[in-house]
C-alpha cells in the first residue's frame, strides 16, 4: 500500500498544473463595448452608463468599475470570494440582453472576455515580415495565426496589439463638397447604403437581408445579393443620389475625395524589436497549466512556420514558463540535496540503517499521501506553486519528528522485551510502544494545525496567499500522524523483528555532548549574563524591525523586464510610436538583452484598457548575465526619457 501510494503522488505530482503564484484574485468578469469613433465622453455618457445601471443588483456583487477611454468601454465586475464564476457570467449575459437594444447603433456588441486566471499572460509573440505590408500581416495573423492558437488547450485569449484591417475608405474633400454642394451625411448615407458591412452602421442599408428564393418548374433556386463593391475602385465608381456637377454630369463618391484602401483609426499599436510589427499576447484560463500552455502555443506556431516562409516570429519576448521551469529545476535540485542530507543526519545520529531506511521511507511517503489527497481539499491547493511547496517545506519538521518518534519509542520498547527475556510477539510490543506515543502524535498535529487556524480568517489579497500555504501544511501535518500510526508501526515489525537490536551510540553524539557541556557550564555559573545576552538580542530584533521590507511578496529574479510608458494625455500615436521605437533601439544595445517588444494603447477585447498615450515595453534577458548589473543599465536607460512616467518592473511584482 506504501508504494502504490509512492506511485500515486508521483503520478499526481506530473498531472497537476503548475504555476507561479495560486490564484488571488476574486471572481471577477470583464465587459468590453468597442464604439469606433467616439470620444471618452460620448463613450461615458452613451454605453458606460447605461450599462453600470443595467448590472447594478448582481447577486454577490462587490465592486463595479469602469473605463471609458477613446472609442471603447470597459466595465469590470468583481464578485466576493467563493462566487460560481459560470453562474455570475450568465447573471450578466442575462442583463446585457436587456441593455443591448438601448445602445446607440453605431457601437458593437458588448463582449464579455473569457475567464483569466490572475497572472494570465502566458506567452508574447512579436511577428514582422521583410516583405509583407502591415495590413497583410494583421490578415494573416487574425485569420490563421489566432484560430490555430485558440485552439491550444488552456489559451482564453489572443490579443494582437498593432492590427490594420483592411478596409476602402473615402477621405471626402471639404472643398469639393462645397463645391457640389453635397454635404458629408449624404456622403455617409451613400457609403452606407452601398455597403453590407462596415463602421458606417446607421442605415438600413448597412446590412442585407435574405433574397428568398425562386420556385421554377423542378427546382426551388436560392437569391443570394452579391455586392458590386468589392474595393476602392468600384466604391469609387458608387453614384450620389442623382447629384450632376456642373456639365451635367453624375457626381460619385470618387468626384467628392480620395477612395483609397486604408485601415480603421488605430487605437493601439506595437513595435518589434526597432520596427514595425505585430505583438501578440496569449492568455491562459485560471486553471490552466502555464508551462503547458506555452508548450502547446510554440508547438503550433512551429506547425505553422513552413506555410509561412514570410513571417519572422520570436515566441520569447515574453515567457514567464521560463522562470516556472528555473524554479522548478532549482527546487529539485533542492529537494533532493535536503533528501541527501535527511538520510546522512538520520544515519549519524540513528547509528542504525534499519531505523534510518524506516524514517527516510516515511518521509517522502507523508509528502506523496499529501499530494495525493490535496486537490479534494480545494482549488487552492491543487495547483504546484509557490505558497503550496513552501507550506510543503516548512511541514518538512513535523513531518520528519513524526517518523522518528514512533520509530525511536519502536526500537526501545524492543531492546527492553529482548533484555527481558519474556517472550511476547514482535507484532504485540510494536502495536504497544506505536499506541504509546499516539496521544503524543496527535495532540502534536492538532496543536500545528490550530496554531495556523488564524490565517484562514484572513482576508483580501493576504488571504488568497497565505491561506494556500497554511492549507498545505495542515493536511501535510494530519497525513504525516495518520502514516505515523499506520504505516510506521508495519514497516517497524517488517524490518526489526528479527534484526539485532544492540544499543550502539553515534560516535558523533560524545562530541556535541562535551561541547554543549562546555557552553553551558559558564552560562549555569553566571545567570546574569545569559539573561543579558537575551535582553540585548531582544532589543536589537525590535530596533531592526522597523528597517525590514514590508512588502507582501519578495523580489523574484525574473528574466523578463517590464517598462511603463505614460505620455502626457493627448500625446498622439506617432510620438507615441517613435518613443518606443528608440527606446527598443538603446535597450537592444545593452549586453544580454535578447530582444523587445512594445504595445501601446489598447488591443481588441484586450484586458487592458487605456488611451493612446500608454505604453509598455518588454525585453528578456539570458541567464548568463548579471541580474543586477543588467537590471541597473535598463533602469539608466529608461530614466534617460524625460517628460514621461516611467519604472522598470517584473511581471509579478
């Protein structure tokens, strides 16, 4: 039963997800309304709204906030801990059915983005082409790029900072217009009517109906419309009501402007490396698996790399599984030089390999039951992160005394029946000296596990944390006593029921035993000194106090550096554009930067919500290099941009 529960956890062990942090953020559900050509105020007042008054009275709604920024809303919803994310998203599809009719024509649906797990990102992609324009580009990466990475399991989203659609347009002439007479609403009207699609959305031309059908003798024949403008040229040739300039002649689009093939207004953008380009950004589910998901999104752009020969693509702008993977391959390492040093300790101090073999077996078995059992005591443990393995380690104590105990009380209760010379059962003295010790184990385990009992209370962001950690230990805790009254006592009578038990001291134990001797000695002489010493260290632990960090989370060493950029509002796109561009120029020139990559405003259905004027850029560094030094350089570089506000983070801080 022992191995198969080895077995088990390992198995366990390679089917969990595994990610930095656990999930802190409460259920939360993003509303985007896209409303092309608006101003932040009309987007307020028109969308925003009416639709914060339409979601007001959720059940279990805590906050409601919004962004109403150029040419999209963005309403954020954030429900108290514990909520059914599933149940709350279709609370809000049934309100946005109620608000939609009320919107203004000319805005898009609403959309609500899929569920994000708190530290979504999993992978940033930056595309460029030699050879191929910027709008054939965004085709391409809108149309196969993003469907094959949509289908990666555990990707939510594909968001593609610098997108150009493309689409005819007609930039009218206000003095042609004048000179013809025509205003521009008949021109809109014209365009409108022509068109089945596009952002002129206000006739009832905008959008073609069903053409029925024909019932000949033998046959019933479809009528499909097939519009006659197909591009700028034919939009071009589109007549204007019956207006005639002054030869007599029809007026048409073409006589009032310039119709061109060109992109909507840009309400973002993104620089690769020093050029233009295309920045994608994939987003994982909350329970996704973050190294698994990246796994899966290079597979499939290496799947696609042969159909298109044109496109240069750099998957590692971005790529927090890295510092998983490091942390992973330096935790293993760890574990398994503190296993080394477990059994090395045991067999000094134990002077019995039988006793050693019991309790090193013991140990990783408690672990692996842990792991095991942990995914049915909540989402919040059944994800490898960090909070989870340290609350691992920190029962690693308890966890080791419980194997030692019993075994220890074992051995003795052996060596006396043998020196007794009465004959009792190997299996009656075990049973006896594991029920001795029991109380004492399971009073101890519960004593750990109420101790953490506050931490459970906690609230917010703390709790989302700290409550993973002292989960962890509590079950690791209560396993460990429950292998140590079960399992303990068989491998006990497995493997010293014949064995000679004759007391032989560690040879190391006379050695810490004389020199603790001689520490102790003046200290029992002189009372006064040691409680001076105390006193000292006491009130130099308070005088330090208030110099350490108080911050929730240490400075991780993360390969992937980040840059906020913040123009002064109205900053415009091609200032914001040029920024960006030298600054991924200088940061390339510092050693072990591997590459840039910029976005700048907003994405389509992009979690981030900002105007024009906002940017970040993103660089890795190889691990060959100085963190600190490299880190230091960065810094110096960005600060060489005045008139912005900017810092130098990590992803996870």
């Amino acid at each position: 039963m022992a191995g198969l529960t080895l077995l088990l956890g390992v198995l366990q062990v390679q089917r969990m997800p595994i990610d930095v942090f656990p999930e802190f953020a409460p259920p939360q559900v993003e509303i985007q309304t896209p409303a092309l050509g608006l101003s932040a105020e009309e987007v307020e007042s028109l969308i925003t709204a009416p639709m914060e008054e339409s979601f007001a009275g959720l059940p279990r709604l805590e906050t409601m906030r919004s962004k109403s920024v150029e040419q999209l809303s963005s309403i954020k919803l954030i429900f108290s801990r514990g909520t059914d994310l599933m149940e709350a998203r279709q609370a809000i599809q049934e309100r946005m059915s109620l608000v939609i009719p009320t919107l203004p024509t000319w805005a898009a649906p609403p959309n609500m983005l899929p569920p994000l797990s708190s530290t979504a990102r999993t992978v940033k992609i930056g595309i460029s082409s030699d050879t191929l324009s910027t709008i054939d580009l965004s085709m391409i990466t809108y149309w196969t790029i993003r469907q094959r990475l949509l289908r990666v399991p555990g990707v939510a989203n594909v968001a593609i900072w610098g997108e150009r659609i493309d689409m005819p347009t007609v930039q009218v002439d206000p003095e042609l217009l004048a000179l013809h007479g025509i205003t521009s609403a008949e021109v809109m009207q014209v365009m409108s009517d022509t068109l089945d699609s596009g952002l002129v959305q206000y006739s009832e031309g905008s959008v073609i109906g069903t053409g029925g059908y024909v019932d000949t003798a033998d046959n019933r024949l479809p009528v499909n419309y097939i519009s006659s403008v197909q591009n700028a040229e034919t939009l071009g040739q589109v007549p204007i009501n019956a207006r005639t300039d002054a030869g007599g002649n029809q007026l048409r689009l073409e006589d009032v402007g310039s119709v061109i093939h060109s992109t909507w207004p840009m309400i973002g953008d993104a620089v690769v490396n020093d050029g233009e380009g295309l920045l994608l950004i994939v987003e994982k589910f909350p329970w996704a698996n973050t190294v698994e998901v990246t796994h899966g999104v290079e597979d499939a752009m290496a799947e696609m790399a042969p159909g298109l020969p044109e496109l240069d693509y750099d998957t590692t702008i971005f790529r927090p599984a890295t510092f998983v993977e490091m942390s992973i391959e330096n935790l293993t390492r760890a574990i398994l030089i503190g296993a080394v040093l477990v059994v090395l300790i045991l067999l000094l101090f134990l002077y019995e390999w039988r006793t050693a073999l019991i309790s090193a077996t013991i140990i990783p078995l408690s672990l692996m039951a842990t792991l095991l059992i942990m995914p049915f005591f909540g989402a919040e443990v059944s994800t490898i992160n960090v909070m989870v393995l340290a609350g691992l380690v920190i029962a690693v104590g308890a966890v080791v005394d419980d194997a030692i105990v019993d075994v220890e009380n074992i051995v003795r209760r052996l060596r006396e029946q043998r020196a007794s010379g009465v004959d009792v059962p190997t299996s009656r003295v075990v049973i006896e000296a594991s029920v001795e010790v029991r109380n004492a184990i399971v009073y101890a385990s519960l004593i750990e596990a109420v101790a953490l009992m506050p931490v459970f209370f906690l609230e917010g962001l703390s709790g989302a944390f700290f409550q993973p950690l002292a989960r962890a230990y509590v079950i690791a805790v209560l396993v460990s006593g429950f292998i140590a009254m079960t399992v303990t006592p068989a491998l006990s009578y497995m493997l010293l029921r014949n064995a000679p038990l004759n007391k032989r001291q560690s040879p190391i134990l006379p050695l810490l035993h004389r020199g603790y001797d001689r520490a102790l000695k003046p200290t029992l002489g002189r009372p006064a000194l040691a409680i001076g010493a105390f006193v000292l260290l006491a009130f130099s632990g308070i005088g330090v106090y208030p110099r350490l960090g108080q911050e929730l989370l240490p400075d991780f060493k993360e390969r992937d550096f980040l840059m906020h950029w913040l123009g002064k509002p109205g900053t415009s796109h091609p200032e914001m554009v040029r920024i960006s561009e030298l600054a991924c120029q200088e940061l390339l020139t510092i050693d072990g930067v591997n590459n840039c990559g910029s976005h700048i405003g907003q994405a389509l259905l992009m979690d981030e919500v900002y105007g024009i004027y906002f940017g970040e850029n993103w660089i890795s560094v190889d691990p060959s290099v100085d963190y600190d030094e490299t880190l230091a350089t960065v810094q110096a570089t960005v600060d060489g941009y005045p008139g912005l506000v900017r810092d130098v983070q990590t992803y996870l801080k």
